[in-house]
C-alpha cells in the first residue's frame, strides 16, 4: 500500500560513503521522556535531529487546544529538515515514548547542502517524500471513512514496522494512546473506540493494551483504499 504516513528514512540505499558523512553530522544524543515536546513551534534557528529509538510525532495546535497529529516519526527518521531552509518552525514534535535522539549539526549540513550535489538530492527527496504522503493523508481524512482510515494506519504501521525489524509475525506494540490515535485519524476518542470494536467483533484484529494483533490480514488491508492519478 501507499505509505500515507512515511517519512524517508535517511540512510536506506545509500553508498557507504555518504553514509557516514551523514552519520558525522551527529554531534550529540540527547534523551527525552514520553510526553515531552522536541522541538517547538516558532522557535528559532536551524534545528536538525534524528530519531534513534522510540515513537514521535509532528502536530500543529489550534489556539483552542486541538490537535491534529500530522506525521508518526520511527527510528531512523530525521526531523526538523525544514529548519535549514526557514528558521521558523511551524510545528510541533512530541515524544509518543521515551526517546532517544541525534542532534546533527546544521551549520556542518548546511555547507555539505551547498557543496555536495548527493546530499542535496538526499533533503529534496525527503521533503518530497513528506510532501507526497501529506498529501495522500489529506485525500483520506476528507474522502474515506474513519474505518477506512484506521485500518490504513494498522496496515502501514505493521509494515513499517516490519522493515525495521520491530514487529513479529502479523503483530506490532502500538506505541500511541488511543488519544493520539484520535488527533492522528481526525476522529472523537469515542467514535475511534467504536470503530476499534468494529473491527476486533469483524475478527480483523485484537488489541490488548498496546499489543495489536493482526488476525486478518488480508481482510484489513481490503478495508485500504488505494489511489491513482487519472491521465
């Protein structure tokens, strides 16, 4: 299926070399417990980071305190790309659990931007990454139903979760409250819970705490619209 939530996983197919130019932008890890806000909206400054362990995520919040959950980070995903280009942020991320995390230096990023053809197509290609699946997860919150929905975040989970080796045979930890699933689909925690029970009374899944069974696959991923692109 279409990744509606990936992000580019700085490093995948890339020539050793380039490989560890990345890795030595890193110059320090940093730790932050579950709950903790990353990096801030409106603060500003280059401000370059990847995920090592653990769940994030990037929201946006309405002065009225509601939140949309606009993007889930894994390990190996780099944040804050658009720092180098425009100071502001205009987002938030959040730890969903404990994480731990690269600061990369954006000065060092910055030259190698300017002098290294590669790693210029490395950044474009990860913010046309997020461009593409922003908005193919604009086309579901506005034309498919909240089970639609929930059943594409189950299936691209476990499958993103598979390629990093961390989740077994048809099952996955869902490292996500049930609120922030809620702020993540654009649906009521109460209208979320119905569906969930929707789907574990269909025998498509079981959930127990946060270990999330896929009892029938295929049936879930029918469930999975596709897309495509007339002409």
């Amino acid at each position: 299926m279409d990744g509606v939530f990936s992000m580019l996983r700085p490093g995948a197919s890339l020539p050793a070399a380039h490989q560890a130019a990345i890795d030595g932008l890193q110059t320090a890890e940093r730790r932050a417990p579950r709950n903790t806000c990353i990096l801030r909206a409106n603060d500003l400054g280059p401000r370059l980071r990847r995920l090592r362990t653990g769940w994030a995520f990037r929201c946006r919040m309405l002065t009225d305190g509601r939140r949309q959950i606009v993007g889930i980070l894994l390990p190996g995903d780099t944040f804050g790309i658009e720092t180098l280009f425009d100071d502001r942020l205009d987002h938030m991320v959040w730890s969903a659990t404990a994480v731990t995390y690269a600061v990369l230096d954006a000065a060092a990023a910055e030259q190698m931007f300017d002098s290294q053809a590669w790693y210029r197509r490395f950044l474009m290609r990860a913010l046309t990454d997020d461009k593409i699946a922003a908005e193919r997860w604009m086309t579901q919150l506005g034309r498919c139903d909240a089970e639609e929905r929930t059943a594409s975040l189950i299936v691209w989970l476990y499958e993103r979760l598979t390629r990093l080796r961390l989740a077994g045979y048809r099952r996955f930890r869902l490292e996500l409250t049930q609120q922030e699933l809620a702020d993540l689909l654009g649906l009521h925690l109460i209208h979320l819970n119905r569906i969930l029970s929707r789907l574990r009374a269909r025998g498509l899944i079981s959930l127990q705490s946060q270990e999330v069974t896929l009892l029938d696959y295929e049936g879930l991923s029918d469930l999975v619209p596709s897309s495509n692109t007339p002409g």
